[in-house]
C-alpha cells in the first residue's frame, strides 16, 4: 500500500505516549497562578484526538500508569474517541508524563517530569499484540526511540507495519531531556527516519540529524530521495515540502497566539485528515498550518484542536497565509 491510499483509508494506528496536562490560565505564570486546568497530552495521544476530532479512527498504543492518572488518560482517550485496546498498565514505580506550562508567549515556560516515565515500558510484546491489517498507516514521534525498551518496540513495530503493507509517518519531535545524549539521538533518530514514508520535523531537528542548523534544508532534501513526502517547518518562515520531485513552498496563518505548545500535532493531524479527505498535498499542509494556528490561539493541547467546523470557519474568516 503506497502513502496516499494508506492515508485515505483514515484508520491509523499511533505508537507513542499519553500523558496529563496542567496549564494557567491566560497570561499567567505558574508561580502566580491559584488554579489550573487539566488536559490530556502527549504528542502521540494529541495527534489521534485531532485526528478523532476530524472524524477519522485512531488507535494508540502506550503504556500508562496503574493509578489515577494512567485512568484519566485512557479516560480521555475514549472521550475524544482514540482506541485505548492496546494501552497497557504498568505498577510499580512508573508514572505518566506531566507537562505543567503556561498560558502565555512572552517568558513561556513549560516543565516536563519524565522520571520513570510509564510509556517508554512499552515493549515489544506489547506492538506484537497488534493487528496491523486493520489500519492504513503507522505514525509516530521521535520520544519513542529515545529509551528501552520503548525504542526496540518501536523498531518493531516498523517492522510489523511493513510487513502488513503499512505506511509510515514519522514526527521526528526531538526532546533533548528524553535521551541519554545528543549522539544517541542523533543516530537513532537518522535510522528511524531511514525507514518511513513520511518524516515531519522543523528546521532544527532537521539541523541536529544533520549536525549542525545550517544542514537541516540540506539534509530534508537528502532524505526526500528516499522518503515520499519530507515536511521541513521553519516556524513563522513556513514550511518546504518535498514531494515527487518538487519543491512546495507554503506561509502560516498569523494569529495572536495564547500559548506556543501543541502546534505540531494540530499540524500532523490536520494534515492527516485533509489528505484523506482527498485534498491536494499543498492544501493539505496549509489546512495542517491553519489547523496549528488554532490550537496555539487556545488554552490547552488536545483540548485545543479544531474540530472541522473551527477549521472552516477560521478559513472563510482570516485573510489567508503569508507568501512563502
């Protein structure tokens, strides 16, 4: 199965983690604030509710805390519709990821705990329990490689998706505080990306897998010889995308943004369903752009995904994006 009927088949299986979200309210600082709102996060668990929310199937497969926490994440998994039937629950002294930021730009700042973090126990049992041939593409995000035995389940699940005809999508998302050093990830990150049909990142992950920030454009396109579709990110610059040969050029949607956390994964799964909905590839990457440019306006991640009627009307109502 190529790329595009994968994608069209709007079912993705989605190997990553699920975690819990605190964040202030507008324009506070954490040390100011008196309460907090609570979300469902995780770049993977954010990707399949966007995706959900669009109207397509996503299933995850993780490993969540055996406690509250862990609940309230397959909790909000079901409520945005994701299939939790391959999340596992691990005792002992393993906890979900936390993220604790601010809903702010000016001075952001967004804390991660992942000490013993629950979702890199996810093995290859657990991605053995699969069944591939339900879905038509694999995605996942680079903190999955970053620890064992996470990073050989994910390697094998790539194997598995293969071997069912899978397609697969790669977010590279590098989290320096996830990795044991640069070196690993850079390594690591160069061989997963090696093996997918679709890689997203942004000029400086792109730099760090090339080794230095000046290489990224270069190296995007060194991988889009192998790989379908090479999304390369420049923040407010917009994005290159390479495809078949060309070179597609696209702005973003300006917007005053409450918060700069959870555009990546609106983008993944805006573009996701625009593609399977059957939408050229530059319309998709700007519908994924528009998609970003609401979630940054709003509190929260994956509360903060468009539904498709936020999508629309945000389209008919803002005066288009920047000249690439």
């Amino acid at each position: 199965m190529d790329l595009v009927d994968g994608i069209a088949r709007n079912n993705f299986i989605i190997v990553g983690r699920a975690g819990i979200d605190f964040f202030t309210d507008a324009g506070v600082a954490v040390e100011d604030a008196e309460r907090v709102s609570v979300g469902l996060g995780g770049s993977s668990a954010n990707i399949g509710a966007g995706i959900c929310k669009f109207g397509g199937k996503a299933s995850l497969v993780t490993c969540v805390s055996d406690d509250s926490i862990g609940s309230y994440c397959i909790g909000q998994l079901e409520k945005y519709g994701v299939g939790a039937e391959y999340v596992r629950r691990v005792g002992g002294e393993y906890r979900n990821s936390l993220a604790v930021y601010e809903s702010r730009v000016e001075g952001h700042r967004n804390v991660i705990y992942r000490n013993g973090a629950a979702d890199f126990q996810m093995s290859v049992e657990d991605v053995e329990a699969v069944d591939y041939s339900r879905f038509g593409v694999l995605i996942t995000a680079g903190t999955v490689f970053a620890a064992e035995p996470s990073r050989s389940a994910a390697f094998r699940a790539f194997e598995l998706a293969r071997a069912a005809g899978l397609p697969i999508i790669f977010d590279v998302d590098y989290r320096p505080y996830s990795w044991p050093s640069p070196q690993v990830a850079e390594e690591v990150l160069s061989r997963a990306a090696d093996q997918c049909d679709m890689i997203v990142g942004n000029d400086e992950e792109f730099g760090f897998m090339a080794g230095g920030l000046d290489k990224g454009l270069a190296k995007a396109r060194e991988v889009a010889t192998r790989a379908a579709i090479v999304v390369y990110k420049m923040g407010e610059k917009g994005a290159v995308t390479f495809a078949g040969g060309e070179e597609i050029r696209t702005g973003i949607y300006p917007v005053e943004a409450l918060k700069p956390t959870g555009a990546g994964d609106s983008f993944m799964s805006g573009c996701m369903a625009a593609l399977a909905a059957g939408h050229p590839l530059k319309e998709a990457i700007l519908r994924g752009s528009a998609c970003a440019a609401i979630t940054v306006s709003r509190p929260g991640c994956a509360p903060a995904l468009p539904y498709p009627d936020d999508l629309e009307a945000f389209l008919a109502s803002h005066p288009g994006p920047t000249e690439a």
